[in-house]
C-alpha cells in the first residue's frame, strides 16, 4: 500500500482489493422494480423550460428528493431488504450512514418487519438522525465521518451476528437504486445523458447498469465534490484509494474511499466524473429552488452543478439531471443563501 499526499492505494499488488462477487444486472433491475413498485409510486419528472434556457439544452429533472426518505436510496433498501430471509430478517440489520442511506435500511426494516442500528457520524446532519429514529432505527454517534464510523458498524454487525448493509458494495441496493433510471427512459426515451451525484457510487452504478443496458449510446456523468474527489481519481487511475480526510459541506457527498463493487462497474461504463466547488453546489441549491420549487441539500443539487459545467458540451441535446437528498438543515440553507446568486 503507497501512501503520497493523504491518500492510500488500497487496491494490492495483484488486485486483491478488487470485487470478484456477483454484478448487478439489467435482469435485477426489472426484478427490482417489481418488488419496489409495490411501495413507492414513480417520482416526478419535471421539464424545466427556465432550467433549459440557462444551459441551453433541454433539462429534465428527477425529483428523487421526493421520495419518502427524500434521497434515492430507500429504492435500495427495499429491494435489499425483500431479498433477506426469515432468519436474518428477525437478527436485524446494521448500516453506517451520513444519513440517507440510513434512512433507507430503517425504512425498509420497518416495512419487513425487522430492526435496524445505524452507525452515524458525531457531527450527522440532525434532521437526518431524527427521522431514522421516527422509522424505528437505533442511532449509534461513532467517528469522524463516514469512513470512520463504517469501520464501527461492521464491527459491531460481526460481534451482534446482525446483517451488515454496505452502502455501496451490495448488488441488490444497486439493482434497487436504478430504478430511477427505468423510470427516466419509460417516460423520456430521448435522453441523451444522466448526471447523477457521487458519493459511494450506488446511485451512478444505478445509471449506468439501467442506462446503458437499455440503451447503450446513452451518456452517463457522475458528480463529486472537489474536495471529495476519490471515484473521480480511482477511475483516472484505475485504482482502489482512500483519503486522509476530505472537505465538503454535502455529506451525503463526502466520502474518502472509492469501493471495490461501484469500482468494477465503473471502471467499465461511466463516461466521466465531474468535481465541483462547495460554491457551485450552493448556487445550484439555490437555482433548482429557484427554477423547480425543490429545496435539496448540497448533495441533491450535485447533478445540477456538473451539468452546469459542462453545459458548452449538452447544447442542442436531452438531459436528465437526477436530484437526491431533500433534507436540508435550516443552517445549510442559511448558507447557501449567502451566495453571491443563481445560475
């Protein structure tokens, strides 16, 4: 393992790091839908004619914000959790979160009648603690920030016996995420590109399994922040890495280690990964709030602020701007506000 500048390539010598387990297929993804339509109704698709003027393409937003967890990720859970049996359902299960993803396993837990701990951050956005308490989950404070207290939950889902749900490296939490992107091209055949935003890596592994494998021109993006760039560079350099640390205000964004399952499939289908400043991610909260009424934390706003950058390239074409993570704080608005305006 090299250490240079705070970052650690975690991959081995011959590879070892990388997932040799089952992917994610188009096949899991209608299975998916079918359990997942038996609980979530299809989210909106918004046309936004003052979205499509300011990037001079035609922009179609998908409105994953509202969700019932207000993020992607409960379309995950769900289908995760469909697929436990019996016996596993009834010893529980355990997620390390900075929220959303957190939300999802309580979510689920509670509809399949299981239990769920949820390993958060000490500094975890308060609102996204409340409400996976509302749903039932136990909240355990441990580490840092993401990467520290997944470390403690899988420790801890090893001594309790409880099942482990890895907010990336699970098969069936991407075949479950991408269904979003069934839905885009069910309605919006015409679709010309997907930005998604990138934190672990499920949402845009989502899209482009979905994507791509119905229709294989299709143009798939991912978005991180600057100052959590780790998917961006592990696919630059076809490497495993993990940070030191990182800095951004989106946690739902904030990760520092790229996984080994998001890794195989990106490695092969994403087109390319973005990174934008935290200034960008607030002036793209504020545009979507602006432009669609939707108000989205610095995560939600991701997708937006990638298409942004690279709108002299989307002239002319269809985009699909997919936005996740609807729990703002009253505090991440206030600064988001103090931005000099919208796009």
């Amino acid at each position: 393992m090299n250490t240079k500048s705070g970052r650690r390539d975690i991959t081995g010598e011959h590879g070892e790091g990388l997932w040799s387990g089952p992917v994610p297929t188009l096949a899991d993804v209608f299975r998916a839908r079918a359990v997942i339509r038996r609980y979530l109704k299809p989210t909106p698709l918004l046309r936004v004619p003052l979205l499509s003027e300011r990037l001079e393409c035609e922009v179609l937003v998908k409105a994953e914000s509202l969700n019932p967890t207000g993020a992607f990720k409960v379309r995950g859970g769900l289908f995760y959790m469909s697929q436990l049996s019996p016996e596993a359902l009834l010893r529980g299960v355990v997620g390390a979160s900075t929220g959303n993803h957190g939300q999802s396993i309580a979510y689920a837990a509670r509809e399949f009648g299981s239990t769920a701990t949820i390993f958060v951050p000490t500094v975890a956005n308060p609102m996204k603690v409340a409400a996976m308490q509302s749903l039932g989950a136990t909240v355990v404070h441990r580490g840092v920030d993401f990467d520290e207290c997944l470390l403690a939950a899988q420790a801890f889902a090893d001594e309790s016996g409880k099942v482990f749900i890895h907010s990336a490296n699970e098969p069936n939490l991407i075949a479950g995420v991408a269904t979003h992107t069934l839905e885009i091209l069910d309605e919006a055949p015409e679709v010309d590109a997907i930005f998604v935003a990138t934190g672990g890596g499920s949402g845009l592994c989502g899209a482009c399994v979905a994507g791509k494998g119905i229709k294989p021109d299709l143009q798939v993006f991912g978005v991180q922040a600057e100052g959590a760039p780790v998917i961006r560079d592990s696919l630059r350099d076809r490497r495993l890495y993990r940070y030191d640390a990182m800095s951004t205000f989106a946690e739902g964004i904030a990760t520092r280690e790229a996984f080994s399952l998001p890794a195989r499939i990106l490695w092969e289908m994403v087109d390319d990964i973005e990174v934008v400043s935290d200034s960008e991610l607030r002036r793209s909260m504020l545009t979507l709030l602006e432009t669609t009424r939707l108000l989205v934390e610095g995560a939600g706003a991701a997708g937006l602020a990638g298409a942004y950058k690279r709108r002299a390239s989307l002239q002319g074409k269809t985009i699909a701007v997919i936005v996740s993570g609807g729990n703002v704080t009253m505090d991440g608005l206030s600064e988001a506000m103090k931005e000099e305006r919208a796009w």
